[in-house]
C-alpha cells in the first residue's frame, strides 16, 4: 500500500470514529470513555490540534474541540453531558493522571 492511500485510508477511519462518538453514541459519557479506554472526546480533539501545531497551524482547544465537537463544549456539556458519580470522579482523576498527565490548576 502507497503512504497516500495509507493516509487515506486513516482519515476515513478517524472520521468515522468522530461521526460514531458525536452523532450515533452521544450517551457515551467522556468520563466513561476515558475510566475504560484511557481517552475520550476532548483526548482526540486534543490530538489534533497538537498535530495542526505540528504543522504550524496556530490553533487552541477551545478551537479544536469545537472543530471536532461541531460545537462549543457549553453546548455538548448542556445537550448531552450528565453529571458523573463521586465514584467516577474518583476513577478519572486516575485514569486521567495515567495517560495525560496532571491536571492543570
């Protein structure tokens, strides 16, 4: 396989994996994603804008979210966004610590 199909070929499955989390499984919980995958939506918003860094393209995370979101995060928070148990809570700040970092104050 060519670099050119091979990048192809992974931009479809990206955006496939957008389309899946922001329009067919709003009820997936970020917290959840991340609990048991170790990401979620704002990981891979995250992603690209560190790559469009990468490239030079200026671009922050509210901006990238709202590219990858299709909307502000007020917007996702207010539409599909639930409130997460103590105990969920409790998980994320792990889960977050081991594959980002710390949190920033």
């Amino acid at each position: 396989m060519d670099d050119q199909t091979r990048i192809e070929l992974e931009a479809a499955a990206f955006r496939t994996l957008r389309e899946h989390l922001m329009e067919k499984r709003t009820d997936v919980q970020n917290i959840d994603m991340m609990n048991l995958a170790g990401f979620c939506r704002n990981c891979l918003s995250r992603w690209y804008q560190e790559a469009a860094n990468e490239r030079g393209i200026e671009m922050d995370k509210n901006e990238a979210r709202e590219i990858f979101y299709g909307m502000t995060m007020d917007e996702w928070k207010a539409n599909y966004q639930t409130d997460a148990s103590p105990e969920k809570q409790a998980e994320f700040k792990q889960a977050f610590a081991e594959n980002v970092g710390e949190p920033k104050s």
